[in-house]
C-alpha cells in the first residue's frame, strides 16, 4: 500500500513523516479510514487486556509452590495409542494460522474489488474460526473429563486450570465473536453492499471494502493472541 | 469585598493553623525520627511552595483586575522563563527525593541483630511469637493451626520447639534493641501500626512481610490495625509494651515456648485419658 | 467520510508477499511446536520459544494486519504503549520471584 | 431510513463548493488552507422525541445525558458523604449506623465519586459536548456507538444502586475492593453486593470504551481544516490524553473485576491464598492477593490523571478567557499534559509502598513518582502567569479557577509527601491520606468542573447563571471544603487510621474529637451548598439574561456556531475553517481584544499577532 494521494499533501518518508502527519490538520493518520483507526486503537486497548490476563498468569504461575502441571502431558493426545504432546494444539494452531492466511487474501480481493473471491475466503476463514472454537470446545471437555476444574485439578496447582479456562475462554469468546461477524460480512459481500455502498444496519456510514480490512484487522489480532498464549500458556 | 482580600485571608489563616494547631506528630519513639525528619522538609519545601504560589495568585488578582482600558500582554511564550522555573523544580525534587531513597534503603535494610518477632493477626486480633534460645523461628503453615498448635507451627521443624509464645494482642519489647517484625496473616490484610514508631507495613496472607525499627523511649503504646479488615477494622486494637533490659527479663522468663504448650497439653491428654479408664 | 478518490489509487500487494507469509508461519509454527517436541529444557527452551513467538507476531502484524506499510504516525502509536506493559512484566517477575522466596523461606525452608 | 439522509445531501452539495478557496472573497494566498481530505459526515436525523432525546445520537444531546445521569449518582455520592460524617462527627448521632452500614456507605461513596461521578462527567460529558466543538466537527465520528455508551452507562449505574437492595447490601469493602476481605464473610456485601459491584464496573468499562473510540477517532481524524494538533485548546487535550489513559488503564480493571467475580462464584483461587476462617480451612489456596493491588493500582493511577487532566485543559481555557490573555506556554502545556499522561503508568505502585510488595520497588516508584511533580508543577507556573499581566475578570468562573488553584496546589504538595516514599510510612492509611486525594481529585476538580458549568451553561443554555448565586456557591464550597480538608491532614499527623467507624477510645485521638465534628459541619454545609447551583440552573434556564452569541468574547470554535445552542451538526452548512490557536487574547493591534480561530490572516495583517 502507497501512501494515499491527498490534495495538497506531499508525503515525506519515516520519522520525518510521523512529525508531518502529527503536525497536520484534519488527519493524524493520512488516509486511514476513522473505522480502521478505531479497530487499531480498540485492539490496542484489548492487548492490554490480554497483557493483563498473561501478567497475571505469570505472576501466579510464578508465586505458587505447588508443581505446576505440564503442559506437553496434559495437553497431549492419544493417537494411534500413542501420546502425542500437544497435538491437538499443534492442529488448533494450524487452523487457526490457515484462517488468518485466507483472512488475508480475502482483503486483498476485497480492495481488487472482486466479490466472488473475497466472499468466498471470508466464508473460508469463518469456518476456520468454528473449526478451531469446535476444538477448543473437544479440549474443554476433555480436560473437564480428566478432572480439571477452574477450582481444582488432579494434576498440581489449582491455579492451572483457573488460568486456563479463564484464558482460553476470553480468546474463545473472541474467536466466536469474529466468526458470527464474519458470517455477517460474508452475507454482506456476497450481497453486494460494498459494492452498492450501501447503509450499515446500525451506523450511518456507507458501506465500503475498507469494512473486510478492519474485520481482517480483528480477525489476525485473535491469531496473534493465539501465538502468545500457544507460546506461554502450552509450551512454556 | 474583593475576593482577593478572602483568598489572603485562607493562606494567611492557613499558616496561622499551622503554627497554632494543637493536633500534631506525637512524639516518636523509634529510630524512624529520620522520617520526621524527610517530612519536616518536605513540609517546608512544598509549604513554602505553597504559600508563594498562592500569594502569588493573590497579588496578580488584585493588581490585574479587570480595566476597560488596560490589555493584557500578548506573549505567547517565555523559554527563559520556563526553562528556569523545569530547573528549579527538578533540582528541588531531587532535594527532596534523595534523602528518602537513603532513609528506604535503611528501612529495607534489617541489622543483624534485630530481634525476629512473628506477629499474627486475624480477624480481629494479634498474637506474638519470639524466637527461643537458638535466635530462629520455626516455619508455620495455616494448615496446622488448631488448638494445641494456635501458630500453625510445622511440627517437623527444630526450630520451632522452643519459640516463645504470646497469646495476648499486647507484646513486651526491649528498649534500644532493634525488632524485626515479621507479619502474617491468616485471613485478610492487616497492618501492624503504633503511630509512635512510625513504621508500619501490611500483613499479607500467603507471605510473609517484615519491616524493622529500634524503639528508644520506655512506655506503653497502642497498636492499631491500618489495613482495613472487615467490619471490625476499627476494634482491631493491641498493645506494645517497651521496657528496660531487666524488666524486659523477668517479663521473658514468665513465658511459655512451644515445646512447654505441647507437654501441657500432653499431661492434659493424660489425665483425660487417666479419668476416662477410671 | 473516507474519499472516494482514494480508492482507486490504493494498490494491492502481490498475492506472492501473502502466501510467502503464510508458509512462513506454518514452518514456524512447526519449529516452535518442535521444541516441545525434543523437549528442550532451560534456557535453551525459552530463548527458542520467545524468538519464534516474537517472529510469528511480528509477521502477522507486518504484513497481515499491513503495518509494514502503514505510516510511523500509526505504527509509533500503536507500539510505544506496549513499554508500559513491559515496565508491568519486568515488574511482575521480580514480584513473583520475592512472594515465591518468602512463601519458601518462612513456610518450607526457615532456619533464619 | 434513507429519508433521514436526506438533509445531508444539501449540506453536502453546499460544503463541498467550500472545499476549494479559503472562504473570503479575495482568498489571498495567505488565507489558503488545505482542501478537506475527507467527504461531509453523514449524520442521522432524529425526527421524534424518542430519537431526539432519549435514544439520541447527537453527541450534544448524549453530552447532556451523561451530564445528568453523573450528577444524579454524585448526588447519591454526597448524601453518602454526609451519613459518613454524621457518623464520624457524632457517633451514635444516626441510630441505623452500624460499622457495616458505614463501611458500604464509604465503599460507595468513594467507587461512586471516582468512577461513575468524576470520570463519567468529564470525559462523557464535557467530552461528548465539547469534543466535536471544539475541533469544529460536526459530530462524534461513531454516533450510533456514542449513544449505545451512553446506555451502558446507564445500565452499569442501574447495576450500581440496584446493589443496594440485593440481601446483604452494597460491598463494603472500600473502593479499592482489595482481595481476600472483598469477598469473604467478614466484609459487608460480600455476597450479592460485590458480585454487582464487579458487573457494574465491567459495564462501565465496556461503555466506556465504546466512547472512548469515539473521542479519540473524533480528535485524531475528524478535525475540521486547518485545526492542527497543536492548534486545539487545552480542554481537547486535556480530554483526550485522558481517554487515551482509559482505554490503556480500564483493561486492568476489567480483568481485575473478571477475576475476582470468578474468585466468588467458581471459587477459583487467583487472588485467594490459603485462609483460615471461623476455625475452618477454606478451599482457596496458592494465590496472590498482591496480584490484585498491582492490576488496581494499574487502572487505579492512570484513573486519577483521567480525572485531573480533563480539569488541567478545562481551567486552562478558563483562566486565559477570563483573564484576556492567551495561556502561558501552551507548547509546554500540552507536553505536560502528555508527558503526565505517559509516566502516569510508570508510578502505580507508590499506592502500595506499604502493602508488603517487593520492597526494592520502593525506590523505582519513588523516583518515577517524583518526576511527575516537575511537569505538573510546570502546569501550576504556568496557570498563574496567565494571570499575570492579565486583565482578570473577577467573575463567578474567574472564582472557580483562582479557588481551583488553592486547593490543587494544595493536594499536589502533599502528594509529593505521599509519593515519595520514606515519607510515606508514616502517613499512609491515615487521614492525610484522605485529605491529600479529596483535596486533589475532589474538590480541584469540583471547583473545575463548577467553573465549566458556569463558563458553558450560555452555550449549551443560551441564558447565563445568575452570578450573585453563584458566587455565594462558590465561597460556601470553597471556604467549607478547604476548612473540611486543610485540618484533616493534621489528623493524619497525630496518626489517626482511616476507614476507622469509631475511634475516640485511643488516648491520642481524643484530642481531635473537637476538629471531627467541625469537619463534620463543614461537610453539611458543603454538600447543601451544591444545591443553589441546581437551584440556579432551573431558575436561568427560563429567566436567565439571554447570552447571545459569544458572550465571553472567547476565541476557540465552540463558541462561534451559527445558532446557540448548537444545532445537531454543528456547524450551519459550512464548516468552519481554522487559521490560528485559541488564544489569541489582546493582541496589539487589534480592533477587538480577541481574535477568534477563523479569522484569516488577511483580516489582521497589521497586528502583532504570532504565527501559531
């Protein structure tokens, strides 16, 4: 993406940039839908909830002098009669990463304008996000099945299954959340209201393909809190 | 009247109250006179501040006072003016950060030969545990608290046997040597407080927290819980005693270690056990 | 609201640039999982599983969420809160590190 | 739906002729500003009462909404206020006032005045009025989204009173709900109470954040042509940096709420430790209570500049409108403002110094405090040299900025007592504790947001207040407030306990038996004062002086709309266009003794105005 051409402005590259744009008028970020800059600084606000969450996490993992329990066992899986650590978050992950690929295109054949293809992708990832909430929810009920409880678990400390229901259900809540939206989106493309820039049902702005960026937006930002929690939460 | 004449009046009546109130620091009974003394001067850097500003404020209302034929100066900006005033400030609060940091650093840092002080508290009381003649306390569990055993004492641990046990909310101390008070909580956030010694730190339950002073005036004190607690936070009241080295003593020698609690409570198992066959 | 002009004048990035991500995730997904895998302990363990999550974050918010291309006014914004976070993670870490030790030394261990 | 678009579309034919030329006639080339980036704001157009009023999308209107509502729970914050301190002046006076009773009443009074009073009254209501005012748009960019924040507001402080008829009552664990105690038996409402004290506050926050969005979005992308950054006034930023605090900061309140809810319901131990009650073992176990003051406090600082920035900005405007003087150093004003934003997340832990954290902490948080004094106090410095050499118009708003001063630079000394921290030791969890936050984010932004209401009501009314009630408000406030809290701190010196429900058996308290019940009848008087300014509204709303339009001779865009009271969107048919600061105040020269944001250069070329 160049940068926008706006009449008037001459854009100036990096840092001398930023010193532009802050110090012009009407727009700090130049041709940035206002949609698009509030998903930003909504997801900016959201990592810090989930900062929170994983600060939390770390401080309670790290304060307890019970053993904590290990992931790679608890999480692993029986395949063939073997123990596989980890694996189905190794195929959660994968989904989930495969979404976020076809999440991407799907923009990129929004901007094209091509409805069919951009559609398509968007019911691609929607499904991918169902596929992974439907694993999440085989995990819970297999940990639930084993014993654990946010309140307790026979494996060690009480806080592991606290901190993973909790985590593991506020980035649920938000994968579910993205998926009924990108239903919505996926209706709505099809339907061609971004190509008739048609009315939105509870806002007054006119619909437009910047739309699918912003969900795109929302929709990697639940990949990259997967990566952090995949990363502290499973192999850690 | 004009109101300037009132905003005079509140700085004025302000430094009056200061130099006449009746209400103020008792006195301090502990080695901590140094935070008396970091507040001394931060009352008098920042009061200082304080009434010069607000004179300041007085004087520009009454000599700029609306007039139909006066303007007002148009200067949109002074960098002389400001980079003074960010220097004065910032070397004024260096001022009075500085000599905080050093009296902290004493404050985190215990003597070796503070005395260790397990100090209890639930809802809504205190009990006290010294350490006996090995100089250490045992370690404790919440767990084994019950009545034979009402500091939670692990059993296993050597330690433990001969500390000392105070089962009142009032505690003796020793004049001019230094405690470390080591606070536990068995339920909720406490706070081990007498205004005298200044210091004070919460109890937390799960850890243990500790903070150090050295009292140096004999006398009573009341100790009072500033961590609020409950419904019954304001009752939650103790005493310290402090005393001279031989009262201090005698005072000691009446105590009961843990290892007499438990061969009482044995002989009274005994004997229980003696009239139950008979 | 957003010109229409605009629209026109916004290019699109190869379909190539995308794809080359995406592989790229998966083979480092496959390489962190891998490090579970050969259970890799230590310092070692961390060093890998931060560098790959750090990589695959940083790929995802390059080029799929477009910041590579945004303008350092967005990108400044965005990431010098994040400082905050840090100063509250180096934080929290020496706390836990202090309530894991007294939790020890006056419950477990003593002798002081 | 489509036929409320439809006055759009002349407005938009109209505007868009505006977007080439600078708007004079002649349209030299030192008048020229940038054409608009961005098409016209479609807006939608209530036609009935319900849409206009209630389910409103007019950021004015919804300004409005979120005025009331605020001041409705900060009446219910006051009257709290009183029953403490009938309790605290004459114990046993009230006989329904058990210790539980007093301690809800505490906890509310202190979530009330804090969250759902002072936050939602500066940033929901002066910043949904002002906001889209002030940097000359013709709405918040979300209006749909502004509304529905308005509504969860509503809702979150339905919660929040409703907790007060739920068995066992509202919590009463102290606003900052500290763990374990909040929930345990022990603690008033620790049941039902603080489970709707957690709903409520994640309600708020959720609320919030959606207008939050809102504001920041309206500041950063929908200023009108020629508003620079740098070209806004105080009260912008002042808002601004304090919403961008909040949606940083209420996060660690959400997670907070979240975590201990499920400490209560699931009883999951993420705060809770191994605790003995009653004899009995509870089934918590491994936590960490500290966890909990460290996200608090997290949330819990930046709150108290999303309180005190908003009321730097708006007494900024204040002073230099009613001294006919531009502000003094309003670059370093702004950086202040943002520099006090970014290190107000750096100092959290000065809250905790005795809270039994790592100790070493101690030192960090104690430096990183400090160095907020220098920009703060560069911001007291400033204010009064506005004065100086000003031409100060002693009216009722001048009252409010000059007691506004007192009693801020008040409570910011003492908060350098109380941040630095050896200092604090001895103070903490005393009364000077409680006289240094009233002082600071009490009563200075009260006096504040008093002088806001005053300087604002022509605009938003189009009649003023009567200014002799007025000033009989100000000085009952000012003069009890200050005699409530100045010998309030001394109680903290003898070392009186807060959150204490009765105190007077300690040999050392009873010396101040005398002053508690002064500070008591203090606080009546205080809190009855505030209602001549209700008064005051209904009696000038039909018969005030009508103030026409600009009546304070202000220069920032709020005042200069086609119609007062603003008409929904603002601005007529064109937008106004902005060629200077809002400051220029008695500029030599110059016909007038202000020179209003859209007056082209070419009108006043041969003044000694700056470039701005």
């Amino acid at each position: 993406m160049s940068d926008p051409k706006i009449e008037g402005y001459v854009f100036k590259p990096g840092f001398k940039g930023m010193a532009q744009d802050t110090g012009s008028d009407q727009t700090m970020f130049k041709g940035v839908h206002w949609g698009k800059a509030m998903m930003w600084i909504f997801l900016l606000s959201d990592t810090f909830i989930f900062s929170c969450f994983l600060i939390s996490y770390m401080k309670g993992r790290g304060s307890t002098l019970v053993e904590w329990p290990n992931p790679s066992e608890v999480f692993a899986l029986d395949a063939f009669g073997v123990p596989v650590p980890l694996l189905l978050i190794a195929i959660m992950t994968f989904v989930l990463i495969t979404s976020s690929g076809t999440m991407a295109l799907a923009v990129k054949y929004g901007y094209e304008k091509n409805r069919k293809m951009c559609g398509w992708l968007i019911l691609a990832t929607a499904i991918g996000g169902l596929t992974f909430v439907g694993m999440q929810a085989f995990e819970w009920s297999k940990l639930i099945h084993e014993g654990v409880r946010p309140w307790e678990n026979p494996f060690g400390a009480k806080q592991f299954g606290s901190f993973f229901f909790m985590i593991t259900g506020f980035h649920g809540t938000h994968v579910s959340i993205g998926v009924i939206f990108l239903f919505i989106y996926a209706y709505k493309t099809f339907a061609g209201h971004y190509d008739e820039r048609k009315r939105g049902w509870f806002t007054t702005m006119k619909g437009d393909y910047v739309e699918i960026e912003i969900l795109g937006l929302y929709w990697h930002f639940v990949d990259l809190v997967w990566v952090f929690i995949f990363a502290f939460f499973y192999l850690w | 009247m004009h109101p300037g004449i009132i905003f005079f009046l509140v700085i004025f009546g302000s430094v009056l109250f200061h130099i006449f109130t009746p209400w103020y620091w008792t006195d301090v009974a502990s080695n901590w006179g140094g935070m008396d003394d970091t507040i001394t001067l931060t009352f008098w850097v920042g009061g200082g501040v304080f009434v010069a500003v607000c004179l300041f404020m007085v004087y520009c209302v009454f000599k700029f006072s609306y007039k139909e034929d006066r303007k007002a100066e148009y200067k949109p900006e002074d960098k002389k003016l400001e980079k003074i005033l960010t220097w004065a400030t910032t070397l004024g609060v260096i001022a009075l950060l500085a000599p905080g940091l050093v009296i902290w650093n004493q404050f985190v840092t215990v003597p070796k030969n503070a005395l260790q002080i397990d100090v209890m508290a639930w809802q809504w009381g205190w009990q006290y545990r010294l350490p006996g003649e090995d100089g250490k306390l045992g370690t404790t569990q919440i767990t084994n608290i019950n009545d034979n055993n009402p500091f939670g004492i692990n059993l296993d641990d050597p330690y433990g046997k001969d500390d000392v046990l105070i089962q009142s909310d009032v505690i003796n101390l020793e004049n001019n040597q230094p405690v470390k008070i080591l606070l536990r909580s068995v339920d909720v956030l406490h706070n081990w407080y007498v205004p005298q010694f200044r210091a004070k730190m919460d109890a937390v339950p799960g850890i243990v927290t500790y903070y150090w002073f050295e009292p140096n005036k004999t006398g009573k004190y009341e100790v009072l819980c500033a961590e609020y607690c409950g419904v019954g936070h304001y009752g939650m009241r103790g005493g310290v005693i402090v005393q001279d080295n031989q009262d201090y003593e005698n005072w000691m020698q009446k105590q009961e270690t843990f290892s007499d609690l438990v061969a009482k409570q044995e002989a009274l198992e005994a004997e229980k056990t003696k009239l139950a066959k008979k | 609201m957003e010109e229409t002009k605009k629209q026109e004048q916004t290019t699109t990035h190869k379909i190539g640039i995308y794809l080359w991500i995406w592989g790229l995730l998966f083979v480092l997904s496959f390489f962190s999982y891998m490090v579970d895998w050969y259970q890799f302990q230590g310092l070692l363990r961390w060093s890998l599983i931060l560098l790959f999550m750090f990589l695959k974050a940083g790929l995802i918010m390059a080029f799929f969420m477009h910041l590579f291309w945004e303008r350092y006014a967005l990108v400044n914004v965005l990431l010098w809160p994040m400082t905050a976070i840090a100063c509250f993670i180096f934080l929290m870490v020496s706390e836990f590190k202090y309530t894991v030790f007294t939790r020890l030394f006056y419950f477990v261990v003593g002798g002081a | 739906m489509s036929e409320d678009f439809k006055d759009n579309k002349t407005i938009q034919a109209q505007s868009s002729e505006t977007i080439s030329g600078g708007g004079s006639g002649v349209s030299p080339d030192i008048d020229h500003v940038r054409p608009a980036e961005v098409e016209e704001q479609d807006l939608y157009h209530g036609h009935s009462f319900i849409t206009k009023w209630i389910f409103c999308q007019d950021a004015k209107v919804i300004g409005v909404q979120y005025f009331l509502l605020a001041t409705f729970t900060g009446i219910i914050g006051l009257i709290l206020s009183w029953l403490m301190r009938l309790q605290l002046g004459f114990p046993g006076a009230a006989s329904f006032m058990t210790a539980e009773h007093y301690y809800q009443f505490v906890t509310m009074h202190g979530m009330i005045m804090v969250v759902y009073f002072l936050t939602a009254l500066f940033l929901g209501g002066f910043g949904n009025y002002l906001i889209p005012l002030m940097v000359g748009a013709r709405d918040m960019v979300f209006p749909y989204l502004n509304m529905v924040s308005f509504w969860m507001f509503f809702i979150a402080v339905g919660v929040l009173l409703a907790s007060f008829f739920v068995p066992g009552g509202p919590t009463g664990a102290g606003w900052t709900l500290y763990p374990p105690q909040t929930i345990l038996e022990g603690t008033p409402g620790s049941g039902m109470g603080i489970l709707l004290m957690c709903l409520s506050l994640i309600l708020f926050v959720a609320g919030f954040t959606m207008g939050g969005l809102n504001y920041l979005i309206t500041v950063l992308q929908a200023r009108t042509r020629g508003m620079t950054l740098m070209r806004m006034p105080l009260t912008v930023w002042g808002i601004f940096t304090a919403t961008v605090l909040a949606m940083l900061a209420f996060p660690a309140l959400l997670v907070g709420a979240l975590m201990m809810s499920l400490d209560k319901i699931l009883g999951t131990s993420f705060f809770m430790p191994t605790i003995l009650k009653a004899g009995e073992v509870l089934e918590y176990g491994g936590g960490s209570p500290i966890l909990f003051q460290h996200l608090f406090w997290f949330f819990g600082h930046p709150e108290v500049y999303i309180v005190a920035l908003p009321a730097f900005g708006i007494i900024s405007d204040l002073i230099s409108v009613h001294s006919r003087k531009n502000i003094f150093g309003y670059r370093m004003m702004v950086w202040a403002i943002v520099g006090i934003g970014g290190l107000s997340f750096f100092v959290w832990a000065h809250h905790m110094y005795v809270s039994g954290m790592n100790p070493w902490f101690g030192f960090f948080f104690a430096t990183t405090t400090l160095i907020i004094a220098v920009p703060t106090a560069m911001k007291v410095y400033n204010w009064i040299l506005t004065l100086w050499r000003g031409n100060i118009r002693m009216n009722t708003v001048m009252l409010w900025c000059l007691g506004f001063i007192v009693t801020f630079v008040n409570g910011g000394i003492t908060g350098i007592f109380l941040g630095n921290v050896t200092v604090d030791v001895p103070l903490s969890d005393t009364y000077f504790v409680i006289a240094h936050f009233h002082m600071v984010m009490g009563i200075a932004p009260l006096m504040v947001i008093m002088g806001a209401v005053y300087h604002w009501f022509p605009l938003v009314a189009g009649r003023f207040l009567d200014e002799k009630l007025g000033k009989w408000h100000f000085w009952a406030t000012f003069l009890g407030a200050y005699s409530i809290y100045f010998p309030m701190h001394y109680l903290g010196f003898i070392g009186v306990p807060r959150r204490y429900f009765e105190m007077y058996d300690s040999p050392y308290v009873a010396s101040a038996t005398g002053m508690n019940e002064f500070i008591s009848l203090a606080a009546f008087l205080v809190g009855a004062a505030q209602f001549i300014l209700i008064f005051n509204i209904i009696k000038t709303l039909k018969t005030g002086k009508p103030a026409g339009s600009n009546p304070w001779k202000a220069c920032s865009l709020e005042w200069l709309t086609p119609t007062v009271p603003p008409e929904h969107g603002n601005w007529g048919d064109r937008l106004p266009v902005v060629h200077r600061w809002a400051y220029d105040y008695s500029v030599p020269g110059a016909k007038e003794d202000f020179i209003t944001q859209t007056t082209p250069p070419s009108e006043v070329v041969n003044t000694g105005v700056e470039k701005t």
